[in-house]
C-alpha cells in the first residue's frame, strides 16, 4: 500500500534557456516531515511554485492521494488540501486576524457576511492549537512572528493534507520556535504532511523525518534524517565541504567612530536611554528577543524615526537626521529585515534595485546613462555572485537569498561609513551566508564601522567583535565576543522582562 501524500516525478521547468528544474523526483510520506534544503537559487521555491500552480510546469507529474493533479492557481492547490506559509507574509494588514483567516471564504447568512460564525470558528481555531491569540487585533499591531502563527493557523483551518513551511522560523523566537515544533509534532500525528524549507540545520535535523537537497535544479540526495550529518548535507548543497561555519574575524578596530548617547525615541515601542560607542572598522552586534527594540534602533539611527533626546555623534560631530536621506548623505546605509515590505521594489529589474539609492553617480551631462546603470549593476552582481539571467530580470524572479544581495549590493554602490545591518542572512543559505559574512569581515577590514542584528546566536558569536544586548527596549550589557558565550546574553537578553 502507498503510504505517499504528494509525488513529484521527473518535473522540469525552463525559464528561457536557463533550466531551474531538471527532472526532479520528490515523495511526501503522510504524517511525515520532509526537510527541502539548497543554496538560494538551487530551484526550491520554483518547485513548490509549480505544485500551488504558480507556475506552469514543462515535463512532469504531480500525484495527490495517488491521484494526478494540475492546480491552475493556489486557490485551487488550498481547496485540494495543499497549503503553503510563505516566508514573506502576505496579509491584510489593516484587516484583523479573523478577516485575514477568512479571506476569500466568507461565510454567509441570509447574504450578509456572518461575522459571529467567523469569530467563533477563530476562536476554536486558535483554541485547537493552543495558540494564545486574540481573533479581533488588527495585523498591522502584530509582530512578524506573531503574524506567521496565523497564516500556519489558517493553512490547518483549510483542513489541509500536506503543508509547506518555508523558512518558518525566521522571524521567531526560541520560545517560539518550540511552540511551532509543538503545533507540526501534534498535526503529524493527526496525519499531516509537512514539506520543511529551512537553511537552519539544527533545526532541520530537530524537526524532520527525512531530508531533500536541490542544487543548481537537480535533486541530489534524498535520506532519511538519522542516516546523514551536516557534513554531508553542506557537501550536497554547495558540491564542497565547508569546514568552518563562519570565517576568522581578523578586522583590527580602531578610534571610536560611532558614538550614541542617552537616545530616547517618542513612539511606541519608547527606547530607553540608549548609549554605546563603536569603533572605526568594528563589527558591533545587536542580540536580543524579537520585540526587544534592535530593529527599532537601527531604524532611529537611520532617521526613519523621530529620536525624542539624546545625541548620535558621528567622527566627533553631533548628527541630527531629519529623514533617512539625511542619514545616507553622511554615509549610512541600512539593510532591513523586512526585503518584500521595505528593502526593494519588486515590481522593477536587478538594475533598477541597484542604482536607485545612487543616481546621481550614473549621469552623464545631467542625464542619466544607462550604460553606467548597467556597469554598477553587472558590477554587484559580480561581487555579490548573485544568480540571474541578466541585471533585466525582476528582482522578484530572483530567490530570498539572491534578492539580499542585490539590496546589499544597492548599498555598496554607495560606498557607506556606517552599514546597519537588520537580520542581513535571514532566509540564506549556508553557502552564500558565509559568502556575506566575508563580505561584512571584508567592509570591516577596509574601515567601515557594521552595526549587524541577528536573531541566531551562533552567527552574532562567530562574526562580531563586540556584542551590545538589548531587553524590552534597553541595553542590558556590552561584552566583548570572545570573551562571552551563549548562556551570557540569554541571560542578559531575558532582563527587565
């Protein structure tokens, strides 16, 4: 008897002549976890775009329930039984969490929306899953974490047979991220079948009953999770070994650069008295929970918000950034965490991406050239070995790990003093993370003062110098990195809670 949910056999998918699906073969067992690993660009996504009927696909068969199937589109993939939580949500924002579980299936009484049986079925819903959170709150209040919690909910009200999870956990935290093992152990054993898209190896081997590697369009080993390493899976990814997870962190940093004193911001969420000093080619890490107030920060130093006291003194100047513009004339960049809501324009090219923060570095006689446009586009792309057709492609053709270095790449263009960087290798592949780290090690080496984010305390221990931790909007401590561990910012991380 065929134990199998859903089987993919020998699909193919061309864009022109560049083939990012070569007959892959793929089998979901039910009640089972499947781990789907690969650099960003190795076909992972366009695979499961052509299962919801995103993409047409060339060659291939699709089985569900040992029955052929050929969504035309993800409504009907969602309606069969197959649901996907995508690792850039895409919700409602100004709609509360019930509107967003019941969009396009609103029940209805007597014509009217009824708006007591959506309320009810939410409330049993989330009830179900063991999930504390309130049907009526408006999404735009919610975290990221929060948010991705109700699109899992909403894929398992669609009474669904198999879920994709891509980079699930990205945005959560710890805590979180034990709470959603929870919720996938408890469904796996009401028979659901889960495809698990994630770089974070850990959590793979956690997690999963068996593991899938795709590179460059070819799948290239499929095991059960207990008979392979992480030796191996990185060897299967990257077709080499990677011997060391980060790089020697060899930048020397010099006289103090950077200087914040006493920052307080005016809106919620209110920072506290902030103060910190970095140095002149330092890699400062900000650690903390989600909601601690990192990203925030950076986006005060950015000029994005309004600062309500205190001082930034950049060189020995006191700064005073009006607006975002301000703080990039004075040699500031920022990577965000959010790519798809602020981080990119993903209706237009890898060029347009490129040069848009810089263009009055691409004129000739006051106009823009397109010859010099293409140049610094094929120039990042270059140095970041980001995978495309052409610097033509949209942005948004491109994988997660792809699409952050063209923004990097944006910012380079730009030649930045100061880089604040927000969870910069957040949805990226083992191979091109160490690729970024170089990058950051790289900037450091040259002079340039980073100011990285990281939600994975490994990376924030294995490429910075010094460590600043922050808890419910204040700095609990500063530790210089090789003289700290783990159990040290948990510890600092989970003051004032």
């Amino acid at each position: 008897m065929n134990d199998s949910v859903l089987e993919i056999r020998n699909l193919s998918k061309a864009f022109a002549k560049n083939k990012v699906l070569d007959g892959i073969d793929l089998t979901v067992k039910k009640g089972s976890v499947l781990g789907l690993m690969g650099e960003n660009g190795a076909g992972k996504s366009t695979m499961m775009k052509c299962l919801f009927g995103i993409y047409a696909k060339d060659e291939g068969h699709i089985s569900l329930l040992n029955k052929p199937v050929n969504f035309k589109n993800p409504k009907e993939a969602l309606e069969s039984g197959v649901a996907m939580v995508h690792q850039e949500l895409n919700q409602c924002l100004d709609r509360t969490v019930t509107d967003n579980l019941f969009l396009g299936r609103y029940p209805t009484r007597a014509g009217v929306v009824d708006e007591a049986k959506m309320l009810k079925e939410s409330i049993n819903l989330f009830a179900s899953l063991n999930m504390n959170v309130n049907p009526k709150t408006v999404m735009r209040t919610m975290s990221v974490s929060q948010r991705q919690m109700v699109e899992i909910a909403k894929a398992v009200s669609y009474d669904a047979k198999i879920i994709v999870l891509d980079e699930p956990t990205s945005s959560l935290t710890e805590r979180e991220v034990q709470k959603l093992f929870s919720i996938v152990r408890d469904l796996r054993k009401k028979g659901v079948s889960f495809v698990y898209i994630s770089h974070k190896m850990d959590e793979v081997f956690e997690i999963c009953d068996e593991v899938s590697v795709l590179r460059d369009g070819k799948m290239i080993l499929t095991k059960p999770i207990k008979e392979t390493n992480m030796n191996e899976l990185i060897a299967a990814m990257v077709g080499r070994s990677l011997d060391k997870r980060f790089p020697d962190v060899d930048n020397v940093p010099g006289k103090d650069f950077l200087e914040i004193k006493d920052l307080s911001t005016k809106f919620d969420p209110v920072l506290e008295n902030i103060s910190f000093t970095v140095k002149k080619g330092e890699i400062f890490g900000l650690y903390g929970l989600v909601g601690a107030g990192r990203s925030e920060l950076l986006e005060s130093l950015f000029g994005v918000r309004t600062i309500a006291s205190g001082e930034i003194i950049l060189n020995g100047r006191r700064m005073r950034f009006r607006n975002s513009k301000d703080a990039m004339e004075h040699g500031f960049a920022l990577v965000t965490e959010e790519r798809k809501l602020n981080g990119m324009f993903g209706k237009d090219t890898i060029q347009f991406n490129t040069v848009i923060t810089n263009l009055s570095s691409y004129k000739t006689f006051g106009v823009l050239s397109d010859k010099k446009m293409k140049e610094a586009a094929n120039r990042e792309i270059k140095v970041m070995h980001t995978k495309c057709v052409s610097a033509d492609e949209l942005i948004s053709a491109l994988s997660g790990g792809n699409q952050q270095k063209v923004i990097i790449g944006k910012w380079l263009e730009r030649q930045p003093e100061v880089f604040l960087m927000d969870e910069p290798t957040r949805g990226i592949d083992v191979g091109a993370k160490y690729e970024i780290y170089q990058l950051i090690i790289k900037m450091a080496k040259e002079g340039k003062t980073i100011i990285v984010v990281s939600s994975e305390m490994p990376e924030i221990l294995g490429i910075t110098n010094r460590i600043a931790v922050m808890s419910n909007h204040k700095i609990t401590g500063i530790v210089n990195t090789k003289e700290t561990d783990q159990e040290t910012l948990l510890r600092l991380a989970a003051e004032n809670l």
